[in-house]
C-alpha cells in the first residue's frame, strides 16, 4: 500500500499544479501517488516531466464540487494516510511525515494541517474558529483580520482548519464520511471541523511543518464565488444552528 496519497483538483491551473508536482519531486516526497482531477476543460501533458511517483488523473465530463471532487479522488487512493492540496500550494520541504506522526501521537486527532504562510512569509489564518452570526459581522468591519490562535505554539488544537491542506488517516476519513457535499465552494472545512468535534476527535495544526500558499483570491473578484460563498454560509448556519 502506498502511504500517502495526495488529491489535487485543478481549475484550469496546470501551470500551478506542474509547480507543486515539481516540488513533491524536489522535496524528495517518497511512497506517494497524487491523484489529480482535472475539474475544467485543460491541456494537461504528464510527459512534460518524469516523476519517480504515479500520478492518477481523472477527468470530469461536468465540474464538480470541492467535496464531491476530493471524495471522488478518495475512491481511487490506495495510501494509508489521504491528503487534499490546493493546487496553489509550495513546499518548503517534505510536510507528509510529521504531519503523520503527529496523527499517530494522538488517536483523538483526525486531521491535521501545517502553518501555512503567504509569499512573504505571514502566517496565514488556517487555524479557525467556527463562524456565528456575531463573528461572521466582525470579519465583515474589519480591515484585518488577527489569528484565532497562537501561531508560535509547536502543535494547536483549533476548532477547524482551512482546506488549503488537510492530511487524514485513511481510517478517519472513512469514519468521517469524507467531506460533505451539501456544499459545491467553502465551508466543507469548517462543517468537517464540526462533524470531528461532535464526534469526539480533534483537529490540530502542526506549526513546525510549514507550506507556502499563492493564494488566489477569487471570490474577491468574480461574482460566482461570492455567491457560491454566501450559499454555503447559509447552507452551514442552516444545518448546524438552525436545524
């Protein structure tokens, strides 16, 4: 059985998706397998470079959700511990076995992500708190938005953590039901950060295991995102505090 099995979902991003492949194979990523959904019409050509790993790529006929994509790739993996990546990720170096580790240590814990930082080196906000009306108003009057939780502490247990990067046993995406797909964009994270809480697990953060993230802030600019992201806010608030 391959140990690690890495689910990318591109967009129309192959540029993005050769860098982070390139990395796998720079960082010296060993007993891996990327299963890479192709979720738009792309030209994607494997023969532009050898990798020492398999590469898996599944190609939808209509574009799906982030959740039913990752579910979808999960069908295919074969490893004992499952990875989601956002294809705008960059590797510092290899993050894959201490972040298993750190699933090991802890039988409550059920998923795990590394401190992910911008181009310049800021910690991002992946460590997260879940959303209420009240916190939902105060992002939206704030300028700046300050980190939920320590970002200097080894490992931190928050609420939920940011899809960007998610590593699970295979055993607890299983039990978990993998990611909900009551949502088509945002939000599966936080509703699966609910689901492991309610279920007596634990997310953590391992902030010594670092990745790189370009971010891509489309919901900032096209009107689809914005709306995907407003249905999935209600569709959240609807499920869980309103029920």
């Amino acid at each position: 059985m391959t140990q690690y099995s890495l689910s990318i979902v591109s967009h129309g991003q192959a540029a993005l998706v050769k860098k982070l492949v390139q990395d796998f194979k720079q960082q010296n990523c060993q007993d891996i397998e990327v299963i890479l959904t192709l979720n738009l019409p792309e030209v994607w050509e494997e023969q532009d470079f050898e990798l020492p790993f398999p590469l898996k790529t599944i190609t939808n006929e209509q574009p799906k959700g982030f959740a039913a994509n990752h579910n979808q790739a999960f069908q295919q993996a074969t490893g004992a511990y499952f990875a989601i990546l956002n294809p705008d990720l960059r590797l510092l170096d290899n993050p894959f076995p201490a972040l298993a580790q750190t699933l090991l240590e802890d039988e409550k814990l059920a998923v795990v992500a590394p401190q992910v930082v911008n181009n310049q080196g800021k910690v991002e906000d992946n460590a997260r708190q879940f959303l209420t009306l009240r916190r939902l108003g105060q992002r939206l009057f704030r300028k700046s938005r300050p980190l939920a939780y320590s970002s200097t502490a080894p490992i931190i247990y928050p609420e939920w953590a940011g899809g960007m990067f998610l590593l699970f046993s295979r055993a607890h995406y299983q039990k978990l039901g993998g990611l909900s797909e009551a949502y088509y964009l945002y939000c599966e994270d936080m509703d699966l950060g609910l689901r492991v809480q309610r279920a007596g697990l634990k997310v953590a953060v391992n902030n010594q295991v670092k990745v790189i993230h370009e971010a891509q802030r489309a919901s900032h600019r096209k009107l689809k995102y914005m709306y995907w992201h407003l249905t999935s806010l209600l569709i959240f608030f609807k499920r869980w505090y309103f029920a």
